[in-house]
C-alpha cells in the first residue's frame, strides 16, 4: 500500500522553518504545516460522549415520561377541539 502520508510530508518545504529567525514563529509554522497534512489523512472526529446513568431519573419518573409520550402522540391529542 502506498504511503501518501509520507509523500505528502516530503512535498512540504521544511526547508523554510530554518530561515525563521524567532523560535516561536518556527515552531508554529511547523505545526501547521504539519497539521496540514495529518488532518487530511487522518482528520479529527468529533464525538459526543454522554452520561447514561442519571441518578435522578427513577424507573417510575421514566414511566412517567414513557406515559406522557404515548399521550401526546396518541391520535386523541391531534384532534383540534
């Protein structure tokens, strides 16, 4: 399997970085760079990550809000009055 990643790597002019004289610059601009490159092969993925167990929410609350459901989706609550 081909390696892009690396021959993506190699295309970026590294060479660059060393005519930045403040340590700081140099060191963003490299991260950038790379950055750039590693996003495009392996980007970030944002996930969602929740909490299943609420303490406060009691099988009997659950039922509660199960009932509720049920009620307003039931073809009674649609009819207009």
């Amino acid at each position: 399997m081909p390696d892009y990643f690396l021959d993506d790597m190699a295309l970026v002019p590294w060479d660059m970085i060393e005519l930045i004289d403040n340590p700081i610059r140099a060191w963003e601009v490299w991260k950038h760079s790379f950055l750039a490159v590693a996003n495009l092969h392996a980007p970030v993925k944002k996930k969602r990550v929740r909490n299943s167990k609420a303490p406060w929410l009691t099988p009997e609350i659950k039922r509660l809000m199960w009932e509720r459901k049920e009620q307003s989706e039931s073809p009674q609550s649609l009819m207009i009055s």
